[in-house]
C-alpha cells in the first residue's frame, strides 16, 4: 500500500507557492494560468504548466504534464509516495490520470465548479470502486489561484475591448 | 457545433478492425491489448496502443496516445468533426481526454467493469452538465477484443506456471 506523505504547514504552503510560480509562468505565455508540482521525499521531482494552447494539445494539462515528469524522474508509471499541488482543482481527465499513476495524496487551491472532477462535478479520487483511492485536501491557498485566474481573463475582456 | 460523423456498418467494422490490430501489436510487446485509432473525413489520422509498461507512463493509454497524434496531425486541440475507435472500454482518465478534445463520437468494444468511465462505473461522455457530449456506441465486436484480452492474460498464468 502507497503511503500518504505528510507535511507540516509550512511545507504545503511551500510547495503550493510553486505550483502558483507554474500557473503564473502559464498566464505569462497567454495560457489559462495553472499550475502543479509533484513531491517525491519532500523534494519536487516535477513542475508543469498548462501549455494547451501552445502546443495545441487537449491532453496539455499542468497535472497530465507533471504526472508525466514525475513517471519519468522516478522511472515508474507508479508515483507512490508522492504528493501532487496543483492550483486549481483537477479536471476528469487529470483526476483519472491522478488515479492511474497511484498518485496517494492531491493539494489543490480554487474550486472548479463546472469542471472539476475532484469535488465539483464528481469525487473521482474518493470512490471506493476504484482499486486506488487519494487523499485530497482542497482549498489551499485557493484565493490567489482565484484571483491569478480571475486576473488572466479580465486582461482578455480588456483586451477584446480595445481591438 | 462539432459534426457528429456517420459511418456505414462497413466502415465502422473496418475502422475497429484496425483498432483490434493496434490492440494485437500491443500484446505482442507484452503490453495489456488495447488499441486505438481516430477517423476524420473518414481517413484514420492516428493510431495508437497502450504501452504503459515499455514507456513506464501512467498516461500511456491507447486513447490518450491517439489524441494526442491527431492533435497533431490536425494542428488543433479541437477534434471536431472525427471520430474514436476503440477496443474497450475507456477509464476515467481517457473519457476526460476524449471531453477536453471535443471528440464528438465514440466507438467502443467491450465494457470494462472495474475501470469504465464511459459505461460500466460513470457515464461521463454524456453529462449535460459539462460543455461537450458524445455520442456512444458500444460494443462494436466486443468479443474480438474480449477474446485478445483473455488471451493476453491466460499466457500470462500460463507463463508464470511454467516458471
């Protein structure tokens, strides 16, 4: 059985404020700002963005991007023992992705209401149907992932206005 | 609003036949068969199967793969307009890829109790809630693919007896 890391306060704020870096690295290219990092042994073995845009990729999701780094940094398609922190709380898609790599425990910031698959729309990573099973912790620090967001698309509607 | 394509009985067996031989390569690199292609204006634009296990990614589904090369064979991350065949049932994660590309139809083989997302534990292709539907057709010579399947695993307990 995968075990759960645990990390003190500090450390969650910690590497939440890395996955915010990721998310604003995103808004900076023009993408949707999102962002994740993956933990392994209290240190990030993985750091992603969203890039669907630029790459024209409907899988180029931050979590499916660091999920990927992280299988590659630990040589296994199993991430036991880590703990991924995104900003915004996981899609269907990167909640499934959450379960196939046994990912044991997930952080994530803002709520997504009409798309998330964590909480929102479904409790993927709760069902006890499912041969993994993660612990999930929503909210953390979940008002400036709002607001980079909020931020990101209020430049757009400025922007449309002046063309 | 994506086209939803129609297809003749003819072609719909042709194009699964391809995904049972994608499904077949697949067991014979020792990876669990599952294949996969995608079909716009009826040419297929991409090919994939599972290889999780040679490419140790957790994300390494047939679907997954497949969405990703016509991503790229179409410049877009918007499939609109295409199709997806595929041998089973797809999880959780592939039935959120297959939302988040706008794949308008979805062909599948046999069900997959354990792990279904888009059938047997969640009917995630066809939640009004969410900004896309699919529309679905199962069981497209399910027992072809049931029959790899169970193929696939009886060598595998063979093997393991004989060692």
């Amino acid at each position: 059985m995968a075990k759960v890391p645990t990390f003190s306060e500090q450390q969650i704020d910690y590497f939440m404020q890395e996955a915010l870096n990721e998310a604003k690295l995103a808004g900076s290219e023009g993408e949707v700002p999102i962002g994740a990092v993956i933990v392994f042994e209290n240190q990030i073995i993985a750091r992603a963005h969203n890039h669907r845009e630029r790459d024209q990729l409907a899988t180029a999701h931050a979590e499916l991007i660091a999920i990927e780094r992280a299988n590659q940094a630990l040589k296994s398609w199993r991430l036991e023992d880590t703990a991924l922190f995104v900003t915004l709380e996981p899609c269907i898609m990167c909640a499934g992705a959450i379960i196939n790599a046994r990912v044991p425990a997930v952080y994530y910031g803002a709520q997504d209401a009409k798309g998330g698959g964590t909480q929102s729309l479904y409790q993927l990573l709760e069902d006890e149907r499912l041969n993994h099973r993660v612990a999930v912790q929503a909210g953390v620090r979940a008002e400036e992932s709002t607001k980079i967001l909020q931020q990101f698309f209020a430049d757009i509607r400025a922007k449309r206005k002046q063309n």
